[in-house]
C-alpha cells in the first residue's frame, strides 16, 4: 500500500484537516469538509481493494461526520440567507 492513489489520499486528508484546523472561514472550513468526503471515498476504496477492511471500515464511518458537516456548513436552513 504504498501506490499513487494512496499519496494523493494522504495529502488530501492532510490539505482538509488544515482548512477546517486553520479556521479560514465558513467557505474554507464547509471546503475542507467535502475534501474530507473525497479522500474518505478514495480511502474505502483503497481499504476495499487492498483487503484492509478496517481502513475502509473507518473510512466509511467518517465519510458520513464529514457528510454531516458538509450539510452543516452547506445546506442547513440555519446558513441560509433570504435575500
């Protein structure tokens, strides 16, 4: 496990936890989130196709905290405006 994918998959996860740890801001953060969505994604799917079921077991446990905060920082009525 040492492949391309799994480099870009540990620079995404590296590059979301800054922009949510960093406190740049709504955009920023509510970003960092979906970046999260994505590696979490290619996490499963390296987890699955490597036979390490663990990874993708967590994977999948955190793509859905990062779904919800996807949902928080994007779509709750409580962020919306009425212009």
């Amino acid at each position: 496990m040492n492949g391309p994918l799994e480099w870009i998959a540990s620079i995404g996860t590296v590059a979301a936890a800054s922009m949510i740890a960093f406190d740049l801001g709504r955009r920023a953060t509510a970003w960092g989130f979906i970046l999260f969505c994505i590696v979490s994604a290619l996490w499963i799917y390296i987890g699955l196709t490597e036979n390490a079921i663990p990874l993708a077991a967590m994977n999948g446990v955190l793509l859905l905290i990062n779904a919800w905060g996807v949902y928080q920082y994007w779509f709750h009525p409580k962020n919306q405006t009425n212009d």
